[in-house]
C-alpha cells in the first residue's frame, strides 16, 4: 500500500484546497497519471500518483483543506483489478472513543484561542467526541469572534461532519437574521468529560432591529468574485495595510534599446527560438541596479530588514480571465539575455496555459509589471509583499524632446518611457528610491546599440 501525500507546494505554502478527485476508490491509476486538483493561495495545481496501482481508499472530500504532507490517499500496489468487493468509501469515520477525562483530547483536535473579551456566561461543551476543525476555519472563527460554544453548533458538510469553509461562511451570512442568540450545543451523554468554554461575546448590536438585506438601486449586475480574485483582493489590501507606500517617476529614453530590438529580433528568434520581448531587457536593466542597491532586494521581519543575496524577479502576467498572477525567474543574476527571454516567455505561456507550477510563484525579492502592455504610461503598482519594492514600466511613445548634440540643444523624435517604483517607506526612504530608479533608467537610456547579445 502506498500513501499518496498533499505535496510540498513552495516554501510559504503549509496547506492546499482540494478541488476536484479525478479518481475514485476502486480506479485504475497509472504512475505519474492525475489523481486530483489542488488549489493554495499561489496558483492550482495537479497532483499525479506516485505509483500504478488501484485506488484504495480516499480520505479527504472535494473542498477540503489539507496540511502540507497529510497522507490524503491510499494506493494499493497489488494487482490493478477493480476492487469491486474491498473499494473503499472516502474516509470511513472512526469509531468515536469512550468517555476520558479531559487530557485525552484527541491529538488530531486543534487548540482554539477565542479572541480576547470580557467574560461571558460559560457553555458546556462536550469532550466525549472531538470535533476536528481546520486551521482555515479556526482562522475565520477568530477573524469573525465565533467562540467554540458557537462553532460547536454550526452543522458541517465535510468529511465526517466537518465544518467547511463553505458552512462557516454560510453561518455568518445568517448569523444576522437569527432572531436570537445561537442555540446551546446538545447536552453531553452521562459519564463524558466537560469542558467549560468562554465564548466571546457579540458585539453589541448598534439597534434591535434585524439587519436588512443589502439592496441596489437601479440597474445592476452583481458578480461573485472567483477564487483567485478573491484571494488577489486580500493580497493587496494586506500590502496597503503592511507597508509605507510611497511611489516616485522617472522619465527615460530608450530610443537606441528599441532600435537594437527592432534590428535583431529576427535574427534571434531564428537563432535562439524563441522571441525577444522588451521583459527581459527591462529585467536585466533592474538586476543590474539591484548589484548596486541591494537593500531593494528585501524584507522586513519586524525590527530587522532581511536582504536577500538571492535577486528572484517577479513579473506580474495577465492570465485570459483577467486576474493576474506573479511567476517568478529564480537566480535572475545569472542568466544572460538569452537566458532570460526563454524564462520570460516559458513562464508566461505556462501562465496563460494554466501550467504553472506552485513553485513557479514562490520565492520572488522583487517584481517588475509593464502597464505599458494595456496602453498605460505609468502607473503606481502596490508591493508585492514580502518584498519591499515594486517598478512599472508604461508604454513606449514617440514624442519631440530636447536632446543635447555636439552643435547644441536639438529638437529630435525619440523613444519615450516612464518608470515608477512603489516602495516600502519603512526601511526605503526617497533617496534611496530615487536613486535606484534613476539608475534603471540609465541602464536603459546607455543601452549599447552595437551589443552582441
């Protein structure tokens, strides 16, 4: 029998959603065939099986969230027959334990801390039959003051009666319109432990009237926001609510980048196979200030600025369905321009594909977006956190400028772009922003004509 296990999906990663289950208890599977589809809060991914087999058990439902390294099926190796007789239903619920006393929690049972509140009226709740809650849905509770008398309450669709993430939120919906408080939990059978709980308090309602639904005026079209907007939705907020943003503008000239571009991208395409954007010219640029000021390729860990050695460049990508997402080219430092173009242009079809990997978003010190791709000049990105610094760069635009020439000032037409940086003004202050976004628009205005690449 092998167990199948939630793989690691990236070192910041410690759980995954399941979404769909491809197989099912008495299948058939081949190795390295799709078992199912995981989602984190990064990017979705396939799990494959690690061995040919049949499928013999499945312990997790679709929607459930599962810990990195949990063991979340069971293949057996033997012989690949349908298992008519031994297929086995998902998570077949074990045999609850007898009455114990109250340092026989299951260890499975995660500890819940209720959010900190002036003592309340106390709740019996019963030991006798731990109810297992993940860490997601303990999140939610805390966030939105469920006490565990409350929680205890609140009927679940998963796995053995589990509370979802689905049913808690459900709860909070009606929680409003509940004409009184939450109903105590059954009375515990004779003989089980009891363990009396503090439930935090609601907070005072500001009238007595029941809350009424929320209605818009004239002629609407309301759209729930898909998971992934979701989760860009708090990612953002959480950056504006984290760091000190500040944003500065430059102005360059990349007349002789554009016109190196345009001479050899044919040439290169055929040689290399692949095309030469304007990304990884503006990475390269960004690496090479990043050598200098290296305090752009950071975090902040409380009072203590962590600098990373490794430069992992981030560039944000549009995905068909709108939302965008952060692949990122690791060791950005050493790899040449060649380099580079086959990392931008593979992670940005894997992206549009859907063929990203979680490991692909992971690990970014640093991000680059181009604004300029949908029309827009400039732009004032927010920070992708951890990092602690984020450049845009805007479309590319003919003007008439004021160029110095060896006979004097000119009027000449040349190519022209704004760059911005958004950084963390709590370790970076405008000096220092400045300057390091200066010095990328000079790397891009002294771009070598004659270069090789």
């Amino acid at each position: 029998m092998i167990d199948l296990i939630m793989p690691k999906l990236g070192e910041s990663i410690m759980e995954a959603t399941i979404l769909k289950w491809h197989k099912k208890p008495g299948d058939t599977v081949a190795q390295d065939e799709t078992v199912l589809d995981i989602a984190t809060d990064k990017v979705d991914s396939e799990v494959p099986s690690t061995a040919a087999g049949v499928i013999a058990e499945i312990l997790f439902n679709e929607n459930d969230v599962v810990p990195i390294g949990t063991v979340i099926a069971r293949i057996s190796t033997g012989a690949a027959e349908p298992m008519a007789a031994a297929a086995v239903t998902p998570a077949a619920p074990a045999p609850a334990p007898p009455p114990a006393s109250i340092t026989e929690i299951s260890s499975q049972e995660i500890p819940f801390t209720p959010p900190p509140a002036a003592p309340a009226p106390a709740a019996p709740v019963s030991v006798g039959s731990p109810r297992f809650y993940s860490p997601l849905v303990l999140k939610i509770a805390q966030e939105e003051g469920i006490s565990m008398a409350e929680l205890e309450t609140i009927p679940g669709t998963g796995q053995d009666g589990r509370v979802s993430k689905k049913d808690i939120l459900a709860h909070l919906e009606n929680r409003g319109q509940q004409p009184g408080a939450a109903a105590a939990p059954p009375a515990p059978p004779a003989g089980s432990a009891v363990v009396q709980v503090t439930p935090a308090p609601a907070p005072p309602p500001a009238s007595t009237a029941v809350a009424a639904p929320v209605s818009y005026s004239g002629n609407v079209e309301i759209i729930e926001m898909d998971r992934m907007r979701k989760m860009i939705s708090k990612h953002m907020t959480d950056s504006k609510h984290t760091s000190a943003h500040v944003t500065s503008f430059a102005e360059c000239d990349v007349t002789n980048l554009v016109q190196w571009r345009e001479r050899i991208k044919k040439d290169f395409e055929k040689r290399e196979n692949t095309k030469i954007t304007f990304t990884p010219l503006f990475i390269e640029a960004v690496v090479n200030s990043i050598k200098r000021y290296p305090l752009l390729n950071s975090s902040v860990d409380g009072d203590r600025i962590i600098v990373k050695k490794d430069i992992n460049i981030g560039m944000a990508t549009a995905l068909p369905s709108g939302n965008l997402i952060v692949p990122v080219i690791k060791n950005a430092d050493q790899l040449n321009l060649v380099g580079l173009s086959k990392q931008v242009n593979g992670l940005a079809d894997a992206a549009r594909t859907g063929k990203l990997r979680p490991d692909d978003t992971a690990g970014g010190t640093f991000t680059l977006t181009n604004v300029g791709t949908f029309g827009s000049i400039m732009g004032t990105p927010i920070i992708n956190q951890p990092q602690v610094a984020i450049m845009a760069v805007g479309a590319i635009k003919k003007r008439p400028v004021v160029i110095e020439t060896a006979q004097g000032d000119a009027i000449a037409i040349r190519h022209m772009m704004y760059i911005s940086l958004s950084y963390d003004h709590r370790i970076i202050d405008g000096a220092l922003g400045s300057t390091f976004l200066n010095a990328v628009a000079r790397e891009l205005e002294n771009w070598d004509a004659n270069r090789v690449y």
